[in-house]
C-alpha cells in the first residue's frame, strides 16, 4: 500500500509561509500549490480533513492530517469534490527547501519525544443490549465468539485484535458502558474510538442515550454503526433523526459523526466501518514509544484452577516481554508466559497489544494499572506506595464533589466546573431545568449536563458521576438501592428535590458558597418484631430482634409494615432484660417502646436512623 510521507506541523507552517492560501476563488475553481498538507487542501475546498483522508484511503494512502500530498493527488481530489483546478506558480523560496527543513525537525521532534510512533487504535464497542454488539465482533474477527456466549450475551470483558489493510486495531469487547465508565473511574482511560452499535429496526434506547453519555464525558470520537439492516422492518433514517435529537449529527446531515450502515449477521457494511475506523484513528494522531518498560491497563482477570491468576492487559506503552517483572494494582509477579487472543504463545507486545498474562501473585481488578520494574526491591516499593495511595481513595467522600464542598473546591483551583447527571421522572421536567441550570455557568465556571434521562437513580449514573467527578440531581424520582450503596462508596452527592426553582437556587447558591449546611440522613440499623408486650397506661412494647447495625435510645424511627411506613416517630425507651441500655448491637434481643405508637404487630420492621450534617 503506498503511503505519503509523513510531516509535522513546524513544517507545515514553513509550508504556508511558502505558499500562501489563494484568496476566496468562485465555487467550482480552485488554485492549488505545487505542495499542501491534508489539512490545507482541507481548508482550501472547505470540506472536513476526513473527507480528504477518505479519498486518499480509495487511492490506497494512509495519511494523516499533517501530512504532504502533491498538485496531482490534490488536483485529482479536488475534481472528485466538483472542483476545476490550476497550479499555483512556485514561490521564490519554493517549498521543496522548506520540506527539508521539515523532515528534519521531524527526526530531531521523534527523538526528543522519546521515539513516539504510530500505535494502533484501541476501539471499543457500546450500545444498547441485542443490538449486536458481540454479532458484530464475530464478523469482524471471523470467529464465533457469539456462540460460546451463554445466552448469547456477553459475559466479560474481552480484548481482540485483527489486522485491517496491513493495520491492526484493538478491540474492547464490553458488557455495558458501566464497565468502560468504572475503569474511568479508577483512572484507566484506554479507549480511542467507541463504536456505538444501534439496531435499525429498534433505534435509540435508552442504554443508547447512556452509552452517549458517558463516550462524551470520556471525549472519546464515535462511529455510529446502524445494525441489522437486513430486516423488513429497518428504518436507518429514523434512527439518524433520533441519533440528531441525541445530539449526534451525522455526516451526511452537516454533522462531525462518522455513520456506517451495517449487516453484522450478513457481514455487509463491515468493510466501510473499519475503513472509517482507521480515518478516524489517522485525525487522531495516535502514537506511543514502544521502547522501554511497559505500561498498561487490566482489563479483565480471573483465577483459573489450573494456571493461578490470570489478567489481560492491553499494553499502552513500552514492550511486555515474558520475564518481566510487573505491579498490577496491589499485586505483582514475574510473567511466566503470555497469550494473545487466539490462545497462542507470544514473546513481546507492544502498544496497544491486548495480552493474557500469567505468573502474578494474586488476581487483580481491572481498572488496575500494569507496570514494569526491574526487579523485586523496585516491585515492593511501588507496592507499598500505591497501597498509600489506595489508602487515601478510601477517604474518597471527603473528596468528591458535593454541592457543599464546590465554592471552596472552586476557590482552592481543584475544580473549575460542576459536572451534574440530571435525572427526573417525566421528559417534561428535564429541559427547563436543564436550561436553567446552564445558565449559571460564568467565565469562571461552567455547570456541564454530562447526561440526562427519566427514571430512578441507577448504578450507572452513579459511575459516570465518580468518573467525572461529579454529582447528581433527582428531580422527583428515587434512588436504587444498588446506585446508594455505591454512591455512599464512592463518595458522590445525590440531591433529591420536587420543586425546580429549589434546584436552581441550591446550585447558585453553591456556586457562590452561600448554601446553608445540609442534614443527611444516616441508618443505624434494622430490627424485626418478634413479639409485642402491653406495658402500663396502654402503651405496648416490641420484642425485637436486632438483624444489622445497632439501635440507640436517642435514634428516630420508622416502623414497617411491608411496603408502607406506618409510624415515623423516636424511641422512647429501650431495654435488655429489665435495664435500661444506651445501645442494642446486631444479633441481640431487646424491648422498644417509641413516642406516639403502640401498635406493634409481629412481623413488623423497624429502621433506625439520625440525620447528621453532610460534609
């Protein structure tokens, strides 16, 4: 495959200084100089870089947007896209001296940079669940991955490679964008492209709105890929209308987004995707030094019975070698061998190489970062600094951003903007708070809607806010259990309201550091009903038995009947035996009496709680 030779972009402003751009030409006739970069030519027809790169990949060049093309590849483009041309008279100076000078400052540019070369691109494959995401991995590895899926749904992450036109691209494999959005979270950014794979006959889902969400809050490009256009029933413009009302135009609507239709189940389409994928990889300019220790990031792990830990890792720098001594996370070892994706042995990987590693000490999570050292002393000291740094994670909540902590974290240059995720229970309520909300943003500081949609609070919400450092508002919805128990983890701020203009006026005035402190509420612990005794002057005592945590005498409670809250009241007094105690703990009997309430049934729950000022 031919390929231009490569520039840089020093060079390509000598090159302009050379050959100035002609001044605006009538449509349909264009001036074009003895030499330009992708970028110029781009600049000069007025049309996208990847429009260019796309016409020089039909000619088989593989350039990118800093690179050099003569008059006749330019001129010939040029008549594609409906343009006469004629060749600009040389400039004194001419641009062949100023070409030279380029590539050497390119050389002296490589070395400094620590030889840097091109890497393949690492892509990784969203949407919504049965749209056919694994399907269209089967296609493009001419495998059957789908098949030893149970269920024929992904089960874990996975990593694969495969060789396009003499290039290779790296595939993530992904269950959901929760676990691409939770190895952000951990600080592993390792994905170039997203393929957001939507189906043409179910269009825009809300997992699809998701996947967007959280590609955007990354800054990750997406290629669309609209799926199963075999059907009868496929409708590919209505899912670029719902793609625009998502926020991402196409290209053939005057978008920016690149957008393949595709057959995954018939293998059509899939030639066109990857071609987009390499030109979209190209404007990205992605490089990496292959030489030294490697770096990396796991990306799935598990113990196997017979072989002990195992991890894959896509190498992002350096070159792995079996030999090796790494840190994984809290871990480390020796690498006793190494397997690509197929399952054979290999003996070096390089950037962007996803590889399966054995010879570690434990399992690792993934998320978890790989590095080389040079022996076991250097593997213990990495160690024990990266267990200080876990130690500090673990005070995490204290942390995060909360509408409480924001002017000062604003103030001491932490942060210089809110992240919020905005859920609410009807569409309705969305776009009024939305628009309100950005319009508290100043030169200073910026309210970002990293995403919006209906329905409780989810776990996934919760991800993309840890990963963003951000935090959440619910407008009139609640909160699962599962996104509470992982918010409380990682430390991020859900704020319920049911009144827009409270909104509102929390977040300005948290902008500005006026908001008032703010109680949260804090479980102690749950109790059952076991057995109900009458008391004097009416009253009735529970016999209760203390299932988590701990009740006190001065805590609040709810008494449970079911589903329903049939008394939201305080203790009154509480006793073991015949004494009066402060504090009843998990596992242990004892009687409750509470204020204004004396209908106890057995079976009924208790739910102990207090209200602490938020931090």
């Amino acid at each position: 495959m031919a390929r231009t030779k490569k520039a840089d972009d020093t060079a390509e402003v000598k090159v302009e200084e050379a050959t100035p751009s002609p001044e605006p030409v009538k449509k349909g006739q264009v001036e074009l100089p003895h030499s330009m970069s992708v970028r110029q030519l781009a600049d000069l027809l007025q049309v996208s870089a990847i429009d260019i790169i796309k016409q020089l990949m039909r000619k088989d060049i593989m350039a990118n947007i800093n690179q050099i093309i003569d008059y006749d590849i330019a001129s010939e483009i040029a008549t594609n896209l409906g343009y006469e041309t004629r060749l600009k008279p040389r400039a004194a100076e001419g641009a062949a001296s100023a070409i030279s000078e380029m590539r050497k400052r390119r050389k002296l540019q490589v070395e400094e940079a620590g030889n840097l070369q091109p890497r393949p691109p690492v892509v990784t494959v969203m949407g919504h669940v049965d749209h056919g995401k694994t399907r269209l991995l089967d296609a493009i590895r001419q495998t059957n991955v789908m098949d030893t899926e149970a269920g024929a749904i992904t089960q874990h992450i996975g990593a694969y490679q495969v060789t396009v036109d003499d290039q290779k691209i790296t595939f993530l494999d992904t269950p959901g964008h929760e676990a691409f959005t939770a190895m952000r979270a951990h600080g592993a950014q390792i994905t170039d492209i997203i393929i957001l794979v939507v189906a043409a006959d179910d269009g825009v889902m809300p997992q699809t709105q998701e996947a967007i969400s959280h590609a955007r809050a990354a800054g990750v490009p997406i290629v669309v890929a609209i799926n199963k256009i075999d059907k009868p029933e496929a409708n590919p413009d209505r899912v670029k209308q719902q793609l625009a009302e998502a926020g991402l135009l196409i290209e053939e609507w005057g978008g920016d987004t690149v957008c393949v239709a595709i057959s995954a189940k018939e293998k059509t389409g899939i030639k066109e995707l990857l071609e987009n994928l390499l030109v979209v990889a190209e404007v990205e300019e992605l490089k990496a030094n292959p030489a030294g220790q490697a770096s990396g990031v796991v990306v799935e792990a598990e113990m196997d019975r017979t072989r002990g830990p195992l991890a894959t890792v896509l190498v992002n720098s350096g070159t792995l070698k079996p030999g090796d001594t790494i840190v994984v996370g809290g871990t480390w070892g020796r690498v006793r061998a190494m397997l690509n994706d197929t399952g054979k042995q290999i003996k070096k990987a390089g950037p962007a190489t996803p590889v399966e590693i054995l010879g570690l000490d434990s399992v690792p999570q993934a998320g978890d970062i790989m590095t080389a050292v040079t022996g076991e002393p250097q593997a213990q000291a990495l160690l024990a600094k990266r267990r200080r740094e876990m130690e500090e994670r673990a005070t995490v909540a204290a942390k995060s951003v909360s509408l409480h902590n924001l002017y000062d974290k604003i103030s001491s240059g932490q942060v210089k903007g809110l992240n919020v995720i905005l859920k609410a229970d009807v569409q309705g309520s969305i776009e009024p708070i939305l628009s309100s909300l950005e319009r508290l943003s100043t030169d200073e500081v910026q309210v970002r809607i990293l995403h919006s949609g209906t329905g409780n609070v989810s776990e996934s919400d919760v991800m993309l806010a840890a990963a963003s450092n951000g935090l959440i508002i619910g407008f009139g919805v609640g909160t699962d259990e599962g996104a509470r128990r992982l918010a409380s983890t990682e430390g991020v701020d859900i704020r319920q309201y049911d009144v827009i203009y409270n909104v509102i006026d929390d977040v300005e005035k948290a902008l500005k550091g006026l908001l008032e402190p703010e109680y949260v509420e804090v479980i102690d612990g749950h109790a059952e009903v076991r057995a109900v005794f009458s008391a004097a002057k009416g009253t009735q005592v529970a016999g209760l038995y203390v299932l988590d945590g701990k009740i006190n005498r001065n805590s609040s409670v709810r008494v449970r009947r079911g589903e329903e809250v049939i008394a939201d009241t305080t203790v009154s007094s509480l006793r073991r035996f015949k004494d009066d105690v402060r504090e009843v703990a998990a596992g242990y009997e004892c009687g409750v009496a509470v204020k204004d309430f004396a209908d106890f049934q057995v079976g009924d729950r208790l739910e102990f709680y207090r209200m602490d000022k938020a931090a």
